[in-house]
C-alpha cells in the first residue's frame, strides 16, 4: 500500500472555502483517476496561527505504479487547479509513504 500525503497549510480567512471546495470538488477529481482506493481528510491540530490552518490530505494507492500514473497523468492539471484557484493563499508539501 501506498500513501500519497499532502500537506496543506492555508490562509485563515480561506479555509473553510477551501475545505468546502476540497470536499467538492479537488478529492473527488483525484480519486475519479481511478487510481487511489481511498483517502484521509485531517485537520492538524496545534498549529493554528494568524497566518493559517494547516491539513493534511492523504490518498491510498494499492502499488508505486498506480501513483506513478497519477503522478505523470492527472497531478500536473489537478495541481495547476488548486494553485490558480489559491494563488498566494496556501503552502504545501507532498510526501510519498510506503507501508511496510
């Protein structure tokens, strides 16, 4: 099993649209690539500040292939959505988890 886990730290006065928006629309995108069985939505507590809230996204693909196909077929577009919709809004970072 494979976690793709994205990390989202998102200005305060944005992230309840955005948690909407993510809900709607940007998790529902991701896993309509058929290539992710399921995800995680968390809200990373101890880290709110004025500047943000930060949360944490991960999705569950069964082998690197399949991420890999998402990575080299779907990211580029779904990211490029996220980042002209919350330009100068958000941090991110992606981590990549196999289990063991």
């Amino acid at each position: 099993m494979i976690l793709y886990n994205v990390t989202v730290k998102i200005e305060t006065k944005t992230h309840e649209e955005w948690v909407n928006w993510m809900k709607n629309t940007h998790i529902p995108d991701v896993l309509a690539t058929g290539l992710f069985t399921g995800y995680k939505f968390y809200r990373i507590l101890g880290d709110e500040d004025q500047e943000g809230v930060t949360y944490a996204i991960q999705y569950f693909t069964p082998s690197l292939d399949s991420f890999i196909r998402y990575r080299d077929e779907y990211a580029q577009r779904l990211q490029a959505e996220h980042a002209q919709r919350y330009a100068n809004k958000y941090v991110a970072f992606r981590t990549l988890m196999e289990e063991v």
